[in-house]
C-alpha cells in the first residue's frame, strides 16, 4: 500500500479482532523487520534493540506460554474471558513480534559513559519504542492489524528457554498481528491545546 508517512501514522490504530491470513508473503513480513532493525535510531547508536518474529505454529506456541502461564495465576472463573480474549485477538493472528533490548549492550554503555549510566536504560525503553511504531505502523501499511501488548515478566523465563534466546535480552512488548477481523475502536481526542505549547 505504501502511503506516504504522516498516512501511515494516521491509519495506525489497534486491532483486536484478527484473522490468520496475510496480506503478503512470509519475506516480505521480514523485510518489515529487517528494515527496522537497520533503520530506526537508538541512542548512542547503540543498536540495542532486538526482534523476534514467530509465524504459523510458532505464532500459536507463543499465545500457548501466555495462556498456560496465566490460567496458573488467574481464577478459573476468570480464566475463561482472559483465554477468550486471547485466542479471539491475539492467538488468532498470523504471526507476533517480541521486543527485546540487549541488557548487555545498555551496560557497556553504562561502564563507558558513568555521567549518564541512569539515563540509559530509559533511553533503551525509548529506542524499543521507536522500534515499536515503526514496525506497527509498516505492518498496518502492508494491510495487517496489529496491537500492542505486555504479558512480560510473567512468561519471560519460559519464552526464553522455549526459542533459545539469550539471558541478556529483556522483554520489552509483543505485538500479534493478523488480517483485520473487524474494525478497530472509536479513537477519541483531547484538545490539542491542553497537549501541546508553542512559544514564538
């Protein structure tokens, strides 16, 4: 679809009603991530961000953690909407992306810029966030919905050991995606008035 950026940005929105399909094919959902990766800023050109893309049954076993992980915690009368929701917003897509950040990374910056060592694991928070929309926004563009969503602390030991991943990689966010099943909510505004100060 390729619209031009403020667009894009303005057409992204949260899906919570997803469709196993895929408007494109497998590669080109991972150009989507290649291109972030390469492109998006960190700071200190830190590069510290890192993406996990999960498809077809990897996609699945993923939203499986989630629910085996949450039905140990949650009341079982409870549990019943919760595995609802899952399956019906998230599971039910076609892939999910995991945000990570490199905790190795974000050290190394610490020991070698002490001035700044507090500041730099908010800066990481804010470099997965440009990660974040920009992959959001490329995955809507390309014709998928998608959402944004936190299941971390809780699944992370299990997710790790399940991909493999490395110890260092601290779970930022997931972002399941799938063909839009239905249209996404109404999306309210404040005046920009109260949100915004220009002096001249």
């Amino acid at each position: 679809m390729e619209r031009n950026l403020k667009d894009a940005l303005q057409h992204r929105r949260s899906y919570y009603e997803l469709t196993p399909e895929s408007p494109i094919d497998d590669a080109k959902i991972k150009e989507i991530i290649h291109f972030a990766i390469r492109h998006i800023p960190s700071a200190f050109n830190s590069q510290s961000t890192r993406l996990v893309l999960l498809l077809h049954e990897q996609h699945k076993a993923f939203w499986e953690i989630v629910k085996r992980t949450l039905q140990a915690i949650v009341p079982a009368e409870a549990f019943v909407a919760t595995e609802q929701k899952i399956d019906r917003s998230f599971a039910s897509g076609y892939g999910t992306v995991l945000y990570y950040e490199d905790t190795t990374v974000v050290r190394k910056l610490q020991e070698q810029f002490p001035t700044y060592a507090d500041n730099f694991p908010i800066w990481s928070e804010h470099t997965s966030a440009m990660h974040q929309l920009a992959v959001w926004t490329m995955l809507e563009d390309a014709g998928f919905g998608a959402s944004l969503q936190h299941y971390n602390p809780l699944i992370d030991k299990e997710v790790r050991e399940r991909w493999d991943l490395p110890a260092a990689w601290r779970l930022i966010a997931q972002m399941p995606f799938g063909a839009p099943g239905g249209e996404p909510q109404e999306k309210s505004f404040k005046p920009w008035e109260e949100r915004i100060r220009i002096f001249k």
